[in-house]
C-alpha cells in the first residue's frame, strides 16, 4: 500500500514521469544556491545531456569520465567555486578565485590584470597520453593570455588553451601561438577543447569541429602545482601569469579519458545548449 | 588602467584574505616592482576591516612583461 502511494507521488495522473531533476544536477543546484528557474532547468539539462539522456545527447556517458566541471552559473563567486563532478562541498577540485574577477549570470569576468581560479588539479596526475580539457568563453578579442592551463618550467612542459604571441612550440605538450599549437585563430571564442587520444596526437576542436592536428612525444611530469583558469600557473614558483581578460562560462577535464571526433561534436552540442538556455552563447 | 598601490606590509596583510566570499587578494608587482592590487579587488571589498584599501593611491598600471622561459 505504501509503495503505491509513493508511485502516485512520482507518477503523474497520465501515467507519465514527472520531470525530476537529475540527482546530480539537483544537489549541484542546491550547493551553489541557484535561485533562478532558468539556471536550474540549464543545469539539469546540462546534466542529463552529458549523462546520455538529454535532447543532445541519448547515447554517451561523458559525465562519468569527467574529472571536473566547472558550470559557472549563480552569478556569484559562492556559486562558480564548485565542481560539477560529484558536486559537495568538500569536493578537492572546487575553485578558489583570487585577484580581480567580477561574476554575473555571464560567468566570470577575468580582469586580464591579476585575476584567476585555482582548480587544485595538479599537473602531476594527468595522464600523458589521454585527456582532454575545454573551456567557454565569450569575448572574442586575441592578446596574450592563457585561459586554461600550466606550465613546468625549466623543462617547459606546457599544457594549456590560450593565446600568446611567443609562438613557440617545442615538443611535448607545448602549445602556444594561436590558441594551441601553430594556427592562428580569427574566431577564438566558443568552446576550445584539447583532446589526446593517441599518442603522438593532440587534437583541437573549435565549437566541435576539429581544427588542427599535432604530434608530439608527451613527456613525464612530477610536477605537483595545480592548473589555473584565467591564467597560467608556473610549476616553478607556484605563480600564474599570461592572465586572461575573458568572461568564461564553461570549464573541464578529464583525465585519463578522451572523445572521438563524433563525441566532440556531442559533447559541444551539450555545452552549447547550456549556454544559449542562459543567453550567454557565442 | 588604474590600479592600487601597495606598501610591502599592506600587501602582507593582504596575502590569503578573501576581500568577498571565496575570492581572494591576489597583490602582484608590476613592471616597477610596486605591489598593486586591482580595481575590481578594491570596489568589491566590504569587509570592514580592509575597507582602507579604498584609500590607497591610484597609479596606472604598466606590466611586467610576462615571460614563459
């Protein structure tokens, strides 16, 4: 008897499921204190979508591959520090931002000056020869800067997303010029993601679509420092530099797994629905 | 762009102080060496015990050209 009661709550009158949220996407919501109907339901699409029960996605499970997410949504630092992996508070990649940021339902706004996130995901435990990582952002206006990344030195093992105009490239995991490797960009905003399948390839998709293709040896790393947003971190002195002055929607990686080039267009699909449910899409 | 000079103990104190709620200070040098803050550090800054960043001089900020070697 108690057990048909229980359905008659779940179960609408037509026999149809109620639209719950995802359990993940709820306690998400309610960690980062989302108060707006609009970013709730983004949210929860978001969830489903890279779980493979979403409009964009029926199929893949990235959810489960990510390492860590960052949704930015709330409009306040309180609500863009957590991770959307295995959302708590006591997540070990949740951000601490420090310097010159402001926060709006855009995302965050990096000042270009002093401005970053701390992930707290060290250098050290990614894998060399598979992950990925992505970022969103808005503006679309080159300089030097790095959205996503670390940099050991003196070895110079680089592993970010930004432009600089050093343009070099000198082997493993070093990109630079452009927005990764050797291209130039005139469109650099949108979703870029980084992605190592096999070695010696690195691939980089722009919006979902592949755009350039490098090879190189990856090399091994001890290094222990963590990866920034909004700048980039130097294993050497624990500093960050190249800060960036772009309002970012969307962050991820995901170590030890990678995407086909039929999964970066999902996954970008995903990503793209979140934010035009927002209004902040490019 | 303006931005916020700092003594050597202002900036001390400032070191791993939240100026909001998970955001923190983040003093850096500029291209003279001075300690700087942000614009954005200091017009978000409500704590009352730091509200004396308001009061500090404004210079125009020339970076330090970063460099990745």
């Amino acid at each position: 008897m108690f057990a048909n009661r229980r359905k008659t709550i779940l179960f609408s009158n037509n026999n149809k499921p109620k639209n719950l949220f995802d359990v993940d996407a709820l306690a998400f919501i309610n960690l980062a204190g989302i108060t707006s109907s609009a970013e709730k339901t983004a949210i929860d699409n978001l969830y489903k979508n890279l779980k493979g029960v979403g409009a964009q996605n029926t199929v893949h499970d990235f959810y489960t591959n990510l390492t860590a997410f960052y949704p930015f949504a709330g409009g306040k630092a309180s609500s863009f520090i957590y991770n959307g992996k295995n959302p708590s508070a006591s997540n070990p990649y949740n951000l601490t931002f420090a310097g010159g940021v402001t926060y709006s339902t855009n995302g965050a706004k990096f000042n270009g000056t002093n401005g970053f996130a701390d992930t707290f995901i060290p250098q050290n435990a990614m894998q060399r020869n598979l992950n990925g990582f992505s970022v969103y952002f808005i503006e679309n206006n080159a300089r030097s800067e790095t959205q996503f990344g670390h940099l050991s030195r003196p070895s110079f093992i680089k592993t970010n997303i930004g432009y600089t105009a050093l343009k070099q490239w000198n082997g493993a995991d070093k990109f630079s010029g452009g927005v990764v490797g050797t291209t130039i960009y005139t469109n650099i905003n949108g979703l870029t993601r980084v992605n190592r399948s096999t070695s010696p390839n690195y691939r980089v998709y722009k919006n979902g679509i592949q755009t350039e293709l490098v090879t190189a040896a990856s090399e091994a790393n001890t290094d222990t420092t963590t990866f920034t947003i909004g700048s980039i971190r130097l294993g050497d002195t624990n500093g960050t530099t190249f800060y960036c002055d772009k309002t970012i929607c969307y962050a991820e990686i995901s170590n030890g797994h990678s995407l086909s080039a039929a999964q970066e267009l999902i996954y970008y699909n995903c990503i793209q629905q979140y934010q035009t449910e927002q209004g902040r899409q490019v | 762009m303006i931005v916020y000079l700092l003594t050597e103990k202002q900036k001390n104190e400032l070191v791993g102080v939240e100026f909001i709620q998970d955001n923190y200070y983040n003093p850096i040098q500029d291209f003279y060496d001075n300690w700087i803050i942000s614009s954005e550090e200091v017009e978000q800054t409500t704590n009352k015990n730091y509200l004396w960043v308001k009061d500090l001089p404004q210079i125009e900020y020339k970076p330090k050209q970063p460099n990745e070697k």
